[in-house]
C-alpha cells in the first residue's frame, strides 16, 4: 500500500490509471477503425464508378460501330434497335443500363431546317446498392451524309389542355398511320414534342398510308372531340413541317346536395336533377334519387368536359318547391375538378300522399314494366311520369287536390291504358289501383258538335275512366284502349263542381282502329 492507501500493480500504475488507459487505447482504436471503414467505402464506391463507367464507354463504342438508320430507341423517337432499359451483371453487382437518343436541331447555314442534323446518345449506367451513383456518358451520331436526312418530313406536336390552353408536360404522344414506324414521345415542360425524320406519307388518298394520325395519352386527363384521330391526321410530304396542336381536359363531375331549408337536413323524397350543359354543344339529362345527394360523373353516357360557361340545374322534389342555380363546371378549373351545388327547398304546405299499383286485371299480379302519370289537381300539376318498382307501386307526394281531383293514368307495353280521378288530402296517403287489360289496343273518337264539351270514357273491364274537353272541332280523342266495352257520357251541366251525366252511350274499342261515336 502506498502512504495515500492506494494499491498499486508492479509497474507502479494504480488500477484506475490503467482503467483510464483502457480506455483511450478504446477510443483511438474506433476512430482507427472508422478510419479504415471509410477508406474501404470510398474504394468501394470508385470500384462502382470504374465499371459503370466501362459498361456506358462500351455501350457507345457499340452505337459508334451502328448504321445511322438504327441509332434510335426501339418504340422510341428516333426509333432504332437499341434498348431502353437493361441489366447489367458484373462481380456479383447489377448495373442498370438507361439509353436515350434524341434528334438534335443543328441546321446548317443555307440548307432548309430539318430538325434532324445528327443524334445525341446518351448512356446512364447506375449500381444497384445503396452506395450506387450513376454515371452518365454520351456521344453524337452523324448522319453519312445530307442526302440521308433530306427530304424527310417533321411534325411539331404540342399538347394542351382545351380549357386554359396550358401546355401539359408528361404527356405521351403517338404518331402513326403511315409510312414510318409507329412513335411515342414525352412531352416537355412546353407541353411539345417533334417527330422528326419521318418518310413522306404516300401521295394515293386511297391509300391506308395516306396520312399520319396523332393520338395523347395523359394520366387524368382525357382527348377533347375537337383533336380526336379522326381530326389530327396530315398528310406529309418530303421536307414539310407539320405543326399540330392536340387538346385535352381533366373530366369534371358534378355533386348535388338537395337540403330542407328548414331544417338543413337532406331531402329524402322523391327529387329530381336536371342537368343541362352550355351550347353549343348542350346536352341534358334528368337524374332521380331519393338521398338528397347526387353524384354526376356523365351525361347521356358521356364525360362532363369542363366550360367557361354555366351549366345549369334544375331540381324538383316531391312536396318541395322547385329551385335552378347556374354554374360553370367546374368553376375552380383546373385545380377543382368538381362543382358543388348546395341548393335549399321549401317544403310545401298542405301536401299528402298518393300510392298507385297497377296489375293485370285478369291476374291481379303486378305489371313491373308500367308507368304511371299523374297530372291536373286544383295546383293544375303538370305530368309527372314515373316507372313502378318491382312491386308495381309509383308513389307521389302532393298538394292537396282540393275540388279539382288528380287524373291518374298508366300504361305498359301489350296493356290498354287505365285511368281514374283520385283525391289528395293533407296529411293522408291515398291508395289508387289501376288494372290494365292485356289485349290489343285502339282508340275511340267521341263527338259532340261543339268544343269545350266534357265528355267521358269509362270501361267496363279493367281500370279506365278518363275525362276531357272537346276540342275546338268539336271532339276528343282517347288513345292507346284495350280492345272491349265502354261507356261514352257527356256532362249535361253541373251540382257545384261535380258534373251532370249524360245517360250513357255504350261504346267498343276494336283494336287497331280509330271508332268514332257521336254523343250528341
């Protein structure tokens, strides 16, 4: 023991010096380390580097040793027998192999432009580790002489978009259709592409090589009418530029909120959305849920293409009032591509219901395939046509009819025609059964000598009783009958606003003809 009390090994170092020394031989032996791992990642990646870089000086060597015809990409612009992509295997390590070739425009003083002066290759050979860089190396191909690059056609292709007329980048182009090879392309941040060295199309119009067509490809976006193939086609010949401008459109959608402005909730009765786009190519068509939320993505089986101009809409719902908003679609083009149409109904007062069923008469089982009409009512409603479920059923939510009562009707394809009058009270639902008779159908032709004149038609068989003025002839026709007995009456006055009948006329509806009965 010393005289502090500390025990001391034979050199004379007590352990916590030699515990001290551990230590930093420790450290200087991990940054030694760290040292060497670091020279071996650098020769590591020079390694990398040398061999990508022989794999892209080979790669050249062999396009220098091609005929200037085939130095091109296959399917590419030029197009030509190389690959665009491949692997490579060397000492265990994949090298990707990426080729591009490109025209370059380099005219020559005092000779016509031809965009086609010679072709830049480019080879970009990349490790595939993570320590991996790519190496890029390129050369020129020069054409033998200038006669190989004369006389050749150009197409200058610039896509844009049909509504802001902004070029779209990373678009792919496609020209075909005639006597060169099929081409596609990228387009720059111009939104151009050229296809340059293209053989003249061949001069016959009759002929199928008559012409070069070019078509667009853009993730989102879609071809407008105005640049489909059948309108970017030419016919090129020798040493002509063809400049062509390819417009396209992200499709828009449309979306419907219907709500209860009273409540703010959505409207769960019947509703209908009728949309119609701007001329001049303006098309409508009517869209029927019963959510309150529409989603509209086509109409009349086509895409909604973007306007300027407002498309507008016009709802209707069962019990509600009706509403119209006008909008372009979609006004945040081309950020948004949806427009949203927030519209509010005021429900109407004194309102009920109307079920109606139709069923064949002889059966008594349902007609899925009828529709039914319903019109008139002291609001003089006009026509509202709807198809029944599955079930038969077509259900209507009213004004209350008052004193004038609803006309009914339905019809379906191989039935005659059935119709009644049928009341509307608030707050009730009213059940109405029609029974269409399966036979061949005719019409009737009822005269009374004077215009304005009510007369009826009411069947003996099945469901039909229908009532019209004479018109100003002096008669009134009803259509589409089962063949079979009727009675025929015209009003001889009024008791309030309940007409007078007539004694009755019988009447019978041959089918395929036009019978007429006079009634007075």
């Amino acid at each position: 023991m010393t005289r502090d009390g500390r025990r001391r090994g034979q050199a004379g170092f007590s352990y916590m010096e030699v515990l001290i020394g551990i230590v930093i031989l420790a450290i200087v032996a991990g940054a030694v380390m760290q040292g060497f791992a670091a020279s071996s990642a650098q020769v590591g990646r020079a390694r990398l580097d040398t061999v990508a870089t022989d794999i892209a000086q080979s790669a050249l060597e062999q396009v220098r040793r091609m005929d200037y015809e085939n130095v091109g990409v296959t399917g590419g612009n030029p197009p030509g027998t190389l690959q665009a992509s491949a692997t490579r295997r060397v000492d265990g390590t994949d090298y990707l192999v990426q080729t591009s070739v490109t025209y370059a425009d380099d005219p020559t003083p005092g000779r016509p432009r031809t965009y086609i002066n010679y072709k830049r290759v480019t080879v970009t050979v990349t490790p595939q580790v993570p320590s991996g860089r790519p190496v890029v190396q390129s050369t020129l191909a020069a054409p033998p002489n200038y006669g190989a690059v004369s006389g050749k056609a150009t197409a200058v292709i610039t896509v844009v978009d049909a509504l802001t007329d902004a070029p779209l980048p990373g678009a792919v182009v496609t020209i075909d259709g005639s006597t060169s090879p099929t081409r596609s392309d990228t387009t720059g941040a111009d939104g151009r592409v050229t296809f340059a060295g293209l053989d003249p199309s061949n001069p016959d119009p009759a002929s199928s090589t008559h012409r070069y067509r070019v078509t667009s490809v853009l993730p989102g976006y879609s071809t407008h009418p105005d640049s489909t193939p059948a309108q970017v086609r030419q016919s090129l010949t020798a040493s002509q530029t063809w400049q062509a401008t390819v417009k396209m459109y992200r499709p828009a959608g449309i979306r419907v909120n219907v709500r209860d402005r009273a409540t703010g909730a959505a409207v769960t009765e019947r509703s209908e959305v009728r949309v119609t786009t701007p001329p001049p190519a303006s098309i409508s068509e009517t869209f029927v849920g019963y959510t309150g939320v529409f989603a509209i993505d086509r109409i009349n089986g086509a895409e909604i293409q973007p306007s300027r101009t407002a498309s507008t809409i016009a709802v209707s719902a069962d019990c509600y009032t009706s509403a119209t908003q006008s909008a372009p679609v979609p006004a945040g083009y081309p950020d948004e591509t949806v427009q949203v149409f927030n519209v509010s109904l005021d429900r109407l007062a004194d309102t009920g219901n109307m079920e109606v069923w139709i069923v064949d008469d002889a059966t008594g089982r349902a007609i899925t395939t009828a529709q039914v009409q319903v019109s008139g009512g002291e609001a003089a409603l006009t026509p509202r046509i709807r198809g029944v479920d599955a079930n038969g059923y077509a259900r209507y939510c009213l004004p209350r009819s008052g004193a004038v009562r609803y006309v009914v009707s339905g019809g379906a394809a191989g039935y005659g025609a059935g119709s009644v009058l049928a009341e509307v009270r608030t707050g009730q639902s009213t059940p109405v059964t029609l029974r269409l008779v399966r036979a061949a159908t005719g019409d009737i032709r009822l005269l009374a000598s004077a215009s304005g004149v009510l007369v009826r038609l009411q069947a003996l068989q099945g469901t039909y009783d229908a009532s019209q003025a004479t018109n100003t002839f002096g008669y009134a026709d009803f259509t589409g009958l089962a063949a079979g007995d009727y009675v025929a009456y015209y009003a001889t006055g009024f008791s309030g606003d309940t007409p007078v009948w007539s004694s009755g006329v019988p009447v019978r509806v041959n089918g395929g003809q036009l019978t007429q009965y006079r009634l007075r």
